[in-house]
C-alpha cells in the first residue's frame, strides 16, 4: 500500500491583476447619467421672477402655477414678505421656452373664482386652487425680474387686435371696469381699468376698442356716457334715453366720429374726454376739470328758485358755461342772507384758447365794465326752470368782477325780470281781467231799462191809438164821393197841362231851363271847387248831431200832440166839405188855366227863367258862390255854437236826471213798474202787431232766445266734449307712454295736453255756472 | 493576537493549488482561466476582485443621490399636485402621524441602503487587510446585507402598485416621480455589489500558510 503522497501543492502564486477592470464602466456610465440628468435638469431650470401680491391667499409654495393661455409654464417656488412688508413676493420658477417673452409688458394676475356682471369666471379653481395667469406679447424683450400683480385681470389679452385709447371724466359716474363701449350701439370695445388722475382731477378708464373698429378713432371723435337711464328735466325741457341692459348693470360708454373724417387715425393711448351725454358731446359743451374754467360767484337778489346745478349759462344766446353750485351765505356785513350761485365759464367756449383762465377773467372784467351783469331768466316756460343769463343791464363804469381773497371772483348781477316774466303768461289774464265788462253790462242794462221806461210811457202808449183815429178819419175822407171826381177833375187838368206843355212856348221854356240845368251844374262845380260841398256837409252833420239829440224824446211828445190835433182837424166837419171846395178849386184852377192871361203864363214863365238865367249868370261872375260858401261856413259856426252844445249837454244832463228819476222812486216800486212797463210793452206789442218794429222786435227776441238755446246746447253738449278731450288725453297719455318716452316734443305735448284737459274742465266748470244761474253771465255777478 | 483554532486553521483548496469552478464545483488547478468541465469563466487569481464590488456600489451611491433630491410620488389630488421626496414624504407622514409607516419608510429607503454601503465598505476594507474583526461576525454581516438589501425594492415596488391602482382622474392620482428609478438602480446596484463580493476572502486573510 503505498501511501500516496498527495502531490506537492503546485506554487499558487497569487498574481495581482493589475489591469483595471471593465465592470469600472458601471459607474463611469452611472455618474455621466447623474450628471447628464442634473445637467439637463438646470438647463430646464428658467429664470425666477418675482411677482409682488397684496396677499398670498390661495397661493402655495411649490404647486401654485403660473399659466400662459391655460398652460403651466411656471410654478411658485416661495412665497416670502416684501422688504417693508406690506405685500408678499412670489417666486416664481419660469419655463425657460417662454421666459424670453416676459418682458416689461408682462402682465399677472391671480386667477379666482368670481361672479360679475360679466358673468362667472375661474369657476375651476374653486376646486383646483387658485393660480396665477400671465399675458404677454410675442416678442421678445428686455428681461424683466419684478412684476406687479393686477387686481383685476386684463379684460383683453395682449394678443387681441386692437386699440387702447385712454378716456377722461370729471368723475368716475356710473362706469366699471368691463363696461362696455358702443359704436351705434353696437359694442367694440371694453373699459379695462379706471383710476384717478395723478392730481385727482380727474378719472381716467383705459378703454380697448377692437379691430377695426379703433380704426375709427380719429382725433375728432367723442365719447359719451350711455350708462342707464339717461333722465335729464332742466331748462331744456325733459329728457330721457335708455341703455342697453348691460349698460344698465356696468354703465357703458359711446363714441362717434363727428367730423366723418376717418383719414387720421389716432396713435395708441391718445386721450379722449369723456362727455356726460351725448348731447354734450355733440354740442363739444364740456369742461372737464375745474381748473379749466372760470369760476365766478354770483349773488341774485331774491329767490333762485328753478334755478339747477348744470344749468346753462348764456351770453348773446351762446352756451357759455353752465352753474356748478348754489349755496346759502350769511353776509356779515348786511347781516343778511343771501343765496350765491357758482357759475363756471369755458374760456373756449367764450371765443378763447382753452385752459385760458387768466384770458377770460379780464375778458369779463371788460364786459362787466361795458355794462354786463349776470340775471336770471327763464329757461322754459312749462317747467319753470331758470337759467343764468350774461346780458346788458348794468350802468357802464368801474364796477368790475370783485376779486376776493381765497374766494372765486365776485360777478355782479341785476334783479330778476320775473314780473315781465310772469307776465308773459299772466298778462293774458291780466287784459283779460282788466277789461271793463261789468261797466259795459250796467250800461246795457240802463240801456234796457231807459227803453223800458220810454216804451213804458203814456206818450208812447197813446200814440197808435191816435195814429189809428188819424187813419180811420183819413179814411173816412178819402172814402168821399166827391173825392172820387177829382181823378176826373185831374185827368182834365192833366190833358190841358198838356196842351200848354206842348205849346211852342213851354218847349222854349224847356229848352231854357235845361240852359239853366246845365248853368247849375256849372254852378255846383264852381260850388264844390269852393268847398261848399263840405262846408254843406260839416253843416249837416252839425245839423244831424242836433237832431240826433237825446231832445227828441220830446218830439214823441210832440208828435203826438200834433197827431191829437191832427186827429181832431181831421174829425172836425168843415173837413166834409173839403172835397167840395176842391173840386170847385179844381174847377176854378181849370178856368186859370184855360184863361188866356194863364196862357201867355208860359211866355213869361219864359221870360222869368230868362231873367233867372241872367242872374244865375250874375251869380257865377260876381262870386256868389263864394258868398254862399261864407253863409254856410256861417251856419256851420252857428250849429257849432258852444251854445248848441251846451244846450246838448243840458239835454243830456236832463236825460240823465231823468234817468236818476226813474231809478229814484224806489226799488219797491221797480218790480211793480216793471211789471208794468212790460204788460204796456205787451200791449204794445199787440198793437203794433203789424208794424215793421214789431216783428223786428219779435225776431230779435227770436234771435236771442235761439241763441240762448243754443248756449244751453252748447252748455249740455261740454260735458260730452270735456269727457271726449279727456279720454283724448288720456289716449294721448297711453300713447305717449308706449311710444319711445323721450323727446322734449314729447313732454311739451303731455304738458300741452294737460293744459287743454285743465282748460276744458275751467270751460265745464263755467257752463255748469251758466247753466245753474243764466243771468250771472249777463249780470256779470 | 490571533487565536490558533484547529478548526479554522487548516488547509484550504486555495493553499492546495486549487479552486472550486463556482457553476459545476469542478476542482480546477489555480491559474486555469475557464472550468475544464464546464467552461466557465474561473477568476485567475481564485478569488474575485473586489474591484466590481466597489464598482457597483460606487454606482449605487450615485444613484442615490438623485433619488433623494426628486419627487418619488407625484399625488395629484382635484387638480391639485403634490410632488414628494422620499424624506418628505416621511416627514409628511410624521406630520399626519403615521409615525410607523413612516419609520417603516425611513428604515426601507434610508437606513438600509446607508447601512448597506457602510456595510459593503467595511467587508471590502477587511477584506484588503485593514481592521480587526471577527471573521465569523463578518460573513454574519455580509448574509444580512445580501438578504435584506432586496427589501430596500419596496418602495418602488409600493409606488408601482400604488401609481397602477390610484388611477382616478381628476379626483385623486398617483405618478412615480424621477427618483422612483433612480432608487430602484440604485437598489439595484449595491444588490450587484454585494453578490460581486466573494466571501471566501473573509477567510483568506487568515492565511492558509
């Protein structure tokens, strides 16, 4: 057996490999990965900007992002305080593909959920957590590290095509941001922001008009307020227009281009002036900031009732400014109240450069010095409203515009011209007032009674029966058989008148007198060269007035007596023989004519025309008529005797005391005589049935009583007429209120017609008063 | 002073010229570049480097760098994201109370692969001579740190099953976040190193001789 030796253990010479080995590669590749990966990691890395925030509500350190047109291209690394702090700085870690493009227009805001009139937005982040939204152009710019961020967001984005213009107002009025700007009533455009003024002078509203419209932005277009209800009821009259319901909400602005020269186009951020309406803008009345204008004081004696703040003041008719404060003061002086009005002047509109406030004080001092003075007047007379008005009414010289410490300039003033005013419509009814109406119903009412009294009296009464009586024995006569020859007797005459007539001798004399004829007119002519004629006519109008006097009361006297006595002639019998003694008169006048002496009558009916021609001739040489001319100028003289006249006066004065006798015996008597009087008139009446006065009379009572019915007619059918124009008007009324509510012509028409609905009812209530007492109308009580 | 213990001390197959092939367990004469029998690969030296060891674990220390400075977890809840690192989350778990889960976390993915690497490190520096130690308590310390190092794969096992299964929209949704694989090679890498490293070298600097 053999022990095997094991075999010697072979040299193990452990060799130290001194190659490097391949599985180093592993961790070469794993920290060129790391750090390829961290390489790639700070290149992704954009820059941090800071976005300043009043608070950091809703905002988280590391998940709130910022996004650009809804995509995340940033997210807040840290939120810290700011230096002072009163804010809180966002970090914000920006995504470097877009981190060129913030620049300095760069624009942030935090992104909320909210509910405004524009409607709700952000709903998404009630859930999601709020986030901040960035907007900026698209081109690159000079790297900008802080941003402010907006309260509200931008209503535009920068990318929107388009035009910011910036708008001024005296104040903010009803406009918000978001409110809407129309074109013709069609909206173009936002109001994006709006702020006061550096100076608080004014507000100021970033507007973004859309493309195209901003192409119609030319340096003379002009804005105006549309914000609601545009109610406007001053010295103008009444006015009102209604806005969009947006407009309503968030007020809204217009603007309209009134040059329609659309060649210049505005450059970006011009600024516009914002007018109160579009009135004003159209009438380019407006004055944006007080330190424009001129304001002066004003001190009206009396009441400024009427008077409204806005309310224009007027020189030479123009608009040239308007009253921009009424306010009480107590004059220490007087110890006395007194009411000062603010006028402000536009020295633009006074002719001068604008903004020239220094200019249109000295040009009021001027004006004042010429006699200038402020006064109220009226603006409109329905509404009663005043208006300030420059005018010409001072006394010239020194008194200028009083500047005082502190205080606007003192402009002078003259007192209201209201009586004149009121007058305008008072007057009237005034002159309607002061006619004498009831003077003029006493005189016909004494008119009345006087020919009552005169009909009424015995005289007149007597006077057809004894005209009947004259008559009836005028009758009797003439019924004479004897009467009924003398025809016969005439007939005769008439035939041997003839026979004369057509003897040669009468024919010369015919011929003779139509010498004569033709001699008077060339007479009269000389007559009326000579002015007889009016010397005739003056004599007989002096001779009508005479006879025209109230004396011939008395001839009714007069008359009658003479008709007695003619009555009494006439019923004497001698009268029954009348007839007879002028048949033989007839007869013994047929034995003249046919006498041989009346024969040769003719030839010196001949010769005396002759001898009248001739002196007729003498007449017109030896100026005759000029004589006549004096004597007739004499009788004129005599007719127009001062005693004549007074001997008129007397008659007058005795009508008149006769007149006071009848109204003296009493009033118990009156009735009874009037009773009277009238039952004598009736009787009267009666008896002069047929006569002419009657009917006359008849007829005009006739006429009177129809036009009393139809007084009563009319009276009744008011009532009617007053309900028709009433419901007229109130027809007026609906239709005035469906139709567009609006225009002064509008509200003067309501008025108008409100006026004649009051009319009507004073004409109702003046019937209802005829018709219960009738003889208030003509007694006047 | 070493203690000469006859059961430790002894001749190995090393002093006898001879190492085992590590696939077929053929005895092959030292010096052989690949097994007789099976033709595998046989380390020249009998023993492998240690250079692959301190290259994985360089690799995983690197890695996990990254792994803790990113988000492991995106949580994205109503919109609302939430991205967490591996200690914030812990933290943030402390903060809710979860005081185990988050000890849990903190042991899973920061006390173990930590402990990993100083364990690593430390058998590698033994093994090169410096450091007196229990070779007994060594191999103990390199079979804890090969089993429990698969555990630190938990966390990205959890944000993989999590990140599939919370999956709900807008209401609430889970995303692995950059250090997720970051972590998992880095796991991943320190397992390599500590399978790299030959525990047979543990004994050899006993000397056989």
């Amino acid at each position: 057996m053999t022990d095997p030796t094991p075999p010697p253990p072979p040299k193990v010479e452990l060799v130290k490999s001194r190659r490097v080995s391949l599985i180093w590669l592993i961790p070469l590749i794993s920290v060129g990965l790391a750090l390829s990966l961290l390489w790639s990691e700070y290149r992704s890395r954009g820059p941090v900007i800071e976005i300043r925030l009043a608070t950091a509500s809703g905002l988280k350190a590391g998940e709130t992002a910022i996004r650009y047109r809804d995509v995340e291209v940033g997210r807040v690394e840290e939120l810290s305080f700011a230096e002072d702090l009163d804010g809180v700085i966002a970090s914000v870690r920006m995504s470097p593909e877009v981190a060129p493009y913030v620049d300095d227009d760069a624009t942030f805001w935090v992104v909320r959920p909210e509910v405004s009139a524009q409607g709700i937005s952000g709903l998404e982040t009630v859930i999601s957590g709020v986030y901040i939204a960035g907007d900026w152009d698209a081109e690159k710019g000079v790297r900008q590290a802080s941003f402010e961020v907006l309260d509200q967001p931008p209503l535009t984005s920068s990318d929107t095509p388009g035009k910011r213009v910036k708008i001024r107002a005296a104040d903010g009025g009803s406009l918000s941001v978001g409110a809407p700007i129309f074109f013709r009533r069609v909206e173009v455009g936002r109001i994006e922001t709006k702020r006061l003024t550096a100076d608080g002078d004014a507000v100021e509203f970033d507007v973004f008009i859309n493309a195209p419209h901003d192409q119609r932005l030319t340096p003379d277009t002009r804005f105006w307020n549309v914000s609601g209800v545009d109610f406007s009821f001053g010295a103008e009259g009444a006015r009102m227009r209604v806005g969009s319901l947006v407009s309503l909400l968030q007020g809204g602005a217009a603007f309209e281009n009134l040059s329609g020269d659309t060649s210049t186009v505005v450059e970006k951020g011009h600024v516009y002036i914002l007018y109160p309406t579009e009135r004003d803008a159209r009438e380019k009345t407006l004055e944006i900031d007080p330190g424009k204008l001129l304001l002066l004081d004003v001190y009206f004696e009396g009441s400024v009732r009427g008077l409204s703040i806005g309310g224009p003041v007027e020189y030479q008719g123009i608009r040239v400014g308007r009253v921009t404060g009424i306010a009480a003061e107590i004059d220490p002086a007087a110890s006395r109240f007194a009411t000062r009005t603010t006028i402000a002047l536009s020295p633009q509109r006074l002719g001068l450069a604008d903004e020239d406030v220094e200019g249109a004080l000295s040009f009021m001092k001027r004006l004042t010095a010429n006699g200038v003075r402020a006064q109220l007047t009226s603006g409109n007379l329905f509404t009663g409203a005043l208006i300030v008005r420059l005018i010409q009414g001072g006394a010239l010289g020194p008194d200028e515009i009083e500047e005082r410490e502190g205080r606007n300039p003192r402009m002078p003033s003259i007192p209201t011209d209201l009586d004149e005013l009121a007058g305008s419509v008072e007057g009237v009814l005034r002159r309607v007032d002061a006619l004498p109406i009831e003077e003029l119903l006493d005189n016909a009412v004494q008119l009345l009674a006087n020919t009552n009294a005169l009909i009424g009296s015995d005289g007149t009464r007597a006077l057809p029966g004894n005209a009947a009586a004259a008559l009836e024995a005028l009758q009797v006569l003439l019924s004479d058989p004897a009467l009924a020859r003398v025809p016969g007797e005439v007939e005769t005459l008439v035939a041997s008148l003839n026979t004369t007539i057509d003897s040669e001798a009468v024919q010369g004399t015919v011929r003779d007198l139509a010498v004569l004829a033709s001699d008077a007119a060339a007479l009269s002519t000389a007559l009326r060269e000579n002015d007889v004629a009016a010397e005739t006519a003056a004599a007989i109008a002096a001779l009508r007035a005479r006879l025209e006097d109230p004396a011939l009361g008395q001839l009714v006297v007069s008359l009658d007596q003479t008709a007695s006595a003619l009555t009494t002639l006439l019923s004497n019998p001698a009268w029954a023989d009348a007839p007879a003694e002028v048949n033989a008169t007839l007869a013994s006048l047929r034995a003249i004519l046919d006498d041989p002496g009346t024969r040769a009558a003719p030839e010196e009916l001949a010769a005396a025309i002759g001898a009248a021609r001739s002196l007729l001739d003498d007449f017109k040489t030896a100026g005759t008529a000029i004589e006549i001319a004096a004597a007739a100028s004499a009788a004129r003289e005599l007719l127009a005797d001062p005693s004549l006249r007074r001997l008129s006066t007397e008659t007058a004065d005795a009508a008149a005391a006769l007149r006071t006798l009848l109204a003296a015996p009493g009033a118990e008597d009156l009735p009874a005589s009037a009773a009277r009087a009238m039952s004598s008139a009736a009787l009267l009446m009666d008896e002069i049935a047929a006569k002419d006065l009657a009917g006359a009379t008849a007829d005009a009572l006739a006429e009177i009583e129809g036009a009393t019915a139809a007084v009563r007619a009319a009276a009744a059918a008011a009532p009617a007429l007053i309900r028709s124009l009433t419901s007229t008007a109130e027809r007026a009324d609906d239709l005035l209120a469906s139709v567009q509510v609006g225009s002064e012509l509008n509200y003067e028409t309501v008025t108008a017609i409100r006026e004649i609905r009051d009319a009507a009812r004073a004409v109702s209530d003046l019937a209802q008063l005829v018709e219960r007492n009738p003889s208030a109308f003509i007694l006047g009580k | 002073m070493r203690t000469r213990d006859p059961h430790i001390e002894g001749p190995t197959a090393l002093s006898s010229g001879l190492i085992g092939c590590e696939i077929c367990g053929r005895a092959v004469s030292v010096g052989a570049e690949t097994c007789t029998r099976c033709g595998g690969r046989l380390p020249r030296s009998g023993r492998r480097s240690t250079d692959a060891v301190w290259a994985w674990l360089f690799a995983g220390m690197i890695f996990y760098i990254p792994a803790n400075l990113y988000p492991m977890l995106i949580a994205s809840q109503f919109g609302s994201e939430q991205a967490s690192t591996i200690v914030g989350g812990a933290i943030d778990l402390i903060d809710h109370g979860s005081y185990a889960i988050a000890v849990i976390v903190l042991v899973a993915s920061v006390v173990i692969p930590i402990t990993k690497f100083a364990a690593i490190i430390w058998l590698c520096l033994l093994v090169r001579g410096r450091g007196e130690a229990s070779s007994h308590r060594a191999l103990q310390l390199y079979e804890v740190v090969e089993f429990i190092g698969r555990w630190s794969m938990i966390d990205v096992f959890v944000v993989a099953i999590l990140a599939a299964l919370v999956q709900m929209g807008f209401l609430a949704s889970l995303q692995p976040g950059a250090a997720a694989p970051f972590f998992a090679l880095s796991v991943a890498f320190t397992m390599m190193a500590a399978r790299a490293f030959d525990p047979r070298l543990i004994w050899d600097r006993l000397g056989g001789h």
